[in-house]
C-alpha cells in the first residue's frame, strides 16, 4: 500500500498494518508534501489518542524504518510525480480529502499505483463500498473507489440488519460525534465560511452539523436511497462517536428480536465488522476498538412494533483505518494482486 495525506487517518492506516491488519497489507511508500521526516516519525510515535506506537520507528535515507521495515517518504504537491510504482506501492490510500473525484484519483496512476481508495465520500459517482455490506460488488475495472465515512461504515451494518429481516420504511440517524481537524479550539471564522456553528470552540460545546452519511446508506444499500436522511452533533471529545437511528419498519418485532438479530450477525456474516454489547459501555471503552459498529442492546428503546431507535458505537479513527485496509486487500484479492 501506499498513502497520500498523513493525518490522522493516514497515521492509522499505517499503524493498522502493524496490529490488526498486519496479514492484509504492507505500506510501501508514504506522501505528505507539508511533513518533514523528523515530524513524520514524531506523530507516527505518539498520540494522544490511542497512546504510543509499539513499534521502533527511525529515519532513514529516503523514508523511515518501522520494525526494520523499509518505507519511502515523498514530499510531493502533484499526484503524478509521486513513485508509487517504484516503491512497490499498488494500492493508495487517497487521505488529504482533496482528491476526491475519480479524475482526481486517477492521477495517482500515473505514478504507478494500480489502485486509489478514497477515505473520504467523493465528491463525484466513484463507487461507495462499505466491508460487510456491499464490498463483493467490486469490479476489477474500476480503478478508483470510496471507502466511504466513518459514520457510514458504523450505520450500514446496522441498516443492512434490520433491512434484512423487517424492511425499513423510512429513518432518521444522529451521530453523537467526537470532534475532528476541522474544528476550532476558540471561536473564529469557520473553515470555508459557509457553516458558522463549525467556527465555535470544540472544547466547550455541543455543535449542530450536517452529514452526509445516512444519505450515503443508499448508495450502499440502493433499496434504501431515499428513505434515510440525518445529522450530527459534535460533542468534546477527543475520539468515538455513536450513532442514534429511530426507523419506521415494514414488519412487526419487538426489541429483543432486533437484539436477537444484531448479536446473530456480529458472530455470523458480519464478524469483525459489527459487533454487540450488552454491558453498561460508554465512549472511552471503544477506543483503539478495529469494529466498523458495535450495537448497544442497553442504549436503544422501543415505542410500537414497528418504530424504534437502535444505538451503535464506532471509534471513528481505529475502525475505519482497519475496514479501508480491508477493502483495499478484498480488491487487491479479486485483482490477483496478493502477493
């Protein structure tokens, strides 16, 4: 693999491949233009988030050495004179959230790289994929696809169970969400100017915000396109969001059902994707945590047999590193690219 953009969920990709994802991939080569070698090695070592790097990680000519493992490091402001194909790198993970159009992914080929997965939801008709819901529809041909948002991967999973077995009629998704780059520490002007909320200080409030992410469940799962909207609020922490879904079904069930169903496909078609919990869990138990979306049988509520809310945790950095190294070896399977 190779990744562009080595922000938060570019350091994680990478740190991924060391944990979790050690058997799925191996970075090759990294990109970040606006990093030295120097700084690269000291956000790769620490975190305040998910702690210290179990790894030995030191400069070298060229690129860093993890564990003795050999990466090349680029500081490249244009896609195409980034050697991703003579660093041994096929797949990229696209991770500055600007290039997010299939044209603007296809200029990473140029380079060398066979493929480019998006981490972000683009910006144009490149195709959406979520591990666990609609990932088996790749297409060797397409050479550039979405790993969609953090907040997808955690609802899709969820969405897809309870469509499976009562149909959804019509939804509304919160996610309770944890703060991001985007943000301010004191209020200022908001980035890009458009949503002024955004431009308040993160560390003491609560923030209305727009997301795409249940929209984008329609693209994953086309039954549902139209029938799922929703929002988000930004809360003062540093990581793990959760989402909040009330659904009008098709079909008459009851709660326990739906826990019932949840806990069956967190051990069957979706394990180690969703997960289930029925303990009295809060955010910080799901830091670090590699699972697209753990149900909370304790935190969602019935009204009549067909209206509920569900409620669901994801740790909107761990686990979407982990599924967008997932995909990227899925494809890289379906391609015979494994080595």
């Amino acid at each position: 693999m190779g990744i562009n953009g080595f922000g938060r969920i570019g350091r994680f990709v990478f740190r991924s491949t060391f944990v979790n994802s050690a058997d799925k991939a191996k970075v090759m080569a990294i990109n970040d233009p606006f990093m030295s070698l120097d700084y690269l090695v000291y956000l790769l070592k620490y975190d305040s988030v998910h702690g210290r790097f179990n790894a030995t990680v030191e400069k070298a000519d060229g690129g860093i050495k993890v564990n003795g493992h050999f990466v090349k490091v680029f500081h490249e402001t244009d896609p195409t004179k980034i050697g991703w194909g003579s660093a041994g790198a096929d797949y990229v993970c696209e991770s500055t959230g600007v290039f997010l159009t299939q044209e603007k992914g296809d200029l990473h080929l140029k380079g060398g790289a066979k493929k480019v997965v998006l981490s972000a939801p683009p910006k144009d008709n490149v195709p959406i994929f979520v591990v666990g819901v609609n990932h088996e529809g790749y297409k060797s041909d397409m050479s550039v696809v979405s790993n969609a948002s953090c907040t997808t991967n955690c609802l899709a999973p969820v969405t897809k169970v309870l469509n499976d077995n009562y149909g959804i009629e019509e939804g509304l998704m919160t996610t309770v969400h944890a703060v991001t780059i985007n943000q301010l520490t004191v209020d200022g002007p908001s980035k890009g100017g458009k949503d002024w909320r955004a431009g308040r200080a993160a560390g003491c409030n609560v923030i209305p915000s727009s997301t795409g992410a249940a929209k984008a469940v329609g693209k994953v799962i086309p039954e549902l396109n139209g029938k799922l909207t929703g929002m988000a609020f930004r809360v003062p922490t540093t990581n793990v969001s959760v989402v909040d879904l009330t659904v009008r079904l098709k079909k008459d069930t009851t709660y326990e059902d739906v826990c019932q169903k949840m806990h069956a496909a967190s051990e069957g078609a979706l394990k180690g994707v969703l997960g289930f919990t029925d303990e009295e869990v809060v955010s910080q138990d799901f830091v670090t945590c590699p699972l697209s979306s753990i149900f909370d049988s304790k935190a969602g509520i019935q009204l009549s047999p067909r209206f509920l809310k569900v409620v669901s945790w994801y740790d909107n950095e761990w686990g979407y590193s982990n599924r967008l190294v997932d995909l990227s070896h899925h494809m890289a399977k379906l391609d015979g690219n494994l080595a």
